[in-house]
C-alpha cells in the first residue's frame, strides 16, 4: 500500500469529517502515527503502514476499513491512468 495515498486519504478524511488539526493531535496515537507517514525520509522511504495503525485511524475517523480503502483504491487507479 502506497504510503501517500493512505496521507491523501487521511486528509480527505479531516476535510470530510471537520477534524481540526488540534482534534487530531489530541489523540496522540494517531497523530504521531500520521507524522511517521507524512515524513520523508530514506529511513522510512519503504516502510508501509501496518493494518493496525490503519484500523487505528478508521476507528478515529469513525469509518470502516472497507469506505476506507475502496477510496484509495480508486485513487490509485485515477493515478495509474486506469478506470
């Protein structure tokens, strides 16, 4: 799973959700786990999002894992220049 895509979906989800900045980082779990994938470093460059951190950020968002992934997967393939 590419790792932008799940940051992309996650800001589509604050938008979505009226989720201020200050209400993610009240949850210190996610919003670290959220600044892990938003950083860009060659250490974490190949590092993928495990399953729990995901359903982590589906529980706080309050969306199932399947809203949360058939998006992506949307997205990704608008990205692959597929349909």
């Amino acid at each position: 799973m590419d790792r932008k895509l799940i940051v992309k979906r996650i800001d589509e989800l604050i938008e979505e959700k009226h989720i201020t900045n200050y209400q993610l980082r009240e949850n210190a779990e996610i919003s670290s786990t959220i600044y892990q994938w938003r950083k860009n470093t060659k250490r974490d460059a190949t590092r993928t999002p495990s399953l729990r951190s995901i359903e982590k950020v589906c529980d706080f968002f309050q969306v199932s894992s399947g809203y949360f992934f058939t998006l992506i997967r949307q997205s990704s393939r608008l990205f692959a220049g597929t349909n």
